[in-house]
C-alpha cells in the first residue's frame, strides 16, 4: 500500500484562532488546507436559500450530500474563493448568523455523515491541515499530528470584535460574547463528534500568544515528527 499523504488536524472552539494558523501552516509547508466549518456554513446558507428547515435532518442530510461547492484556489496569496450553485459566497458565508446556522445543522447525524468522505477526500499529496472541530477525532483519526487549540471566551470574542469592526461591521462586544457561549455549548455538548481534544492532541492556550507565536509551537511540533514542507 503506497503511504497516505499526512495529516496535521487543527481543532478548537470559533475564535481560537485555528483558521488563521491553518491557513498560515498550510502555506508555510506547501500542503492543501481543508477549513471543515466553512462547509456547515455552506449547508447552512444553502438550506436557508432553499428554504429548508435546520431541523429538518433527511433533507438537509440529502443537500449535504448533493452540496454543489468549489474551492477555487487559484488567486495566489489568498484563501480560496467558495462558489455555491455559481454563486460567489466567499464573504457572504462568514458573518456570525451563518455561524449560528452552521452549529445547528453540524448537530445533526446524517449531515455530519454525508460531509465525511467530502473532507477525507482533501487528503492529497504533499499533505494536509485540516481545522475544525473533529477533525483529529473522527474525520483523520491517524493525523500525524493534532492540535487542540483554545483561548478564553472574553479573549476569542475581543478577536471576533476587531475582525468584524475591521470589516466595518456595527458589532457588539457582550452580544458577540454571548453568542460564542451558545455555539460553545451546542458544540460540545451534541451527541455526534462533539468538540473535544483527541487523547493524542497536543493542547495549546492562545490566550496570551501572538499568531507568530502559535504558528511557532505548531512548526515545532511537526518538525520534531518530521512533518515538513
Ligand atoms: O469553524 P467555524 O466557525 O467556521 O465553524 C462553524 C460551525 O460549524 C461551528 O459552530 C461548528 C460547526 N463545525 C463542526 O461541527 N465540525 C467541524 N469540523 C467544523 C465546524
């Protein structure tokens, strides 16, 4: 059997910062880049479009399965533009409305079946880092390495603040707070795939570290299992 390309899985709760790490190593090692939320953000606009219900679990599973997406990697230098059905819906998928919806149809089983194998399949040569919530747990269980990263809920809704004042978004700092506890509960506390590190993750506190300085800890990481670029 020729050997799997390898695997390095980002997990942690919304604002940790594992997008912005993922998105850094991936292109520090040349490796492809599997951002896992963006696809139950994905099913949520798309449900909310076709005016399915988020509870509705068979036909949400069945549009799951069916998700027309593509990952248009090509703009060097940027993340990968996100085509739905032909529409541009890069920016329109990462408000927090999209990620309320996304943590209700991420909850549901057949959902959650129906996007497995669409995420193994971003395992490519030379390699992959795959962010998410379950990705060291249930979608790449062998990952060479697993990251569980966290920060504080005061520190992950600061960051969440200034991304979207940057943005020119009207945002509210106690409102941004509470939402992040809603998605924290419903996250850890669903019965499929939960958010919780792998036995084998390595935990790291952002709080009080720079990107740099996580970036860092997690090139260490690699290198001391040989995982380069
Ligand atoms: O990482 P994010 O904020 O883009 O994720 C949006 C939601 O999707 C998050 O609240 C939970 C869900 N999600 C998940 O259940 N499993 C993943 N692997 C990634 C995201």
């Amino acid at each position: 059997m020729s050997p799997q390309p390898p695997v390095i899985a980002i997990d942690g709760p919304s604002g940790s910062g594992k997008g912005t790490v993922a998105a850094l190593l991936a292109r520090r090692l040349g490796w492809h880049l599997l951002d896992s939320g963006a696809l139950y953000r994905l099913l949520g606009y798309a449900a909310q479009k076709h005016g399915i219900e988020l509870t509705d679990e068979q036909s949400l599973g069945r549009l799951a399965a069916a998700l027309d997406v593509q990952f248009d990697t090509s703009r060097l230098g940027q993340g990968p533009t996100i085509v739905l059905e032909g529409e541009d819906v890069t920016h329109a998928i990462r408000n927090e409305q999209v990620g309320a919806w996304a943590s209700q149809v991420a909850a549901l089983p057949l959902v959650r079946q129906a996007l497995l194998q669409r995420q193994q399949d971003f395992q490519e040569m030379p390699g992959l880092v795959a962010d998410g919530r379950d990705m060291g747990t249930v979608v790449f269980p062998q990952a060479a390495l697993k990251i569980f990263l966290t920060a504080s809920a005061g520190e992950r809704a600061r960051r969440r603040f200034e991304q979207l004042k940057a943005k020119g978004s009207d945002v509210n700092l106690a409102s941004l707070l509470e939402e992040i506890r809603v998605r924290d509960e419903r996250d850890t506390r669903r019965a499929v795939a939960p958010l919780k590190p792998a036995d084998d993750a390595v935990q790291l506190d952002s709080t009080t570290l720079s990107i740099e300085e996580v970036l860092d800890v997690i090139l260490n990481e690699a290198a001391a299992r040989h995982l380069e670029g």
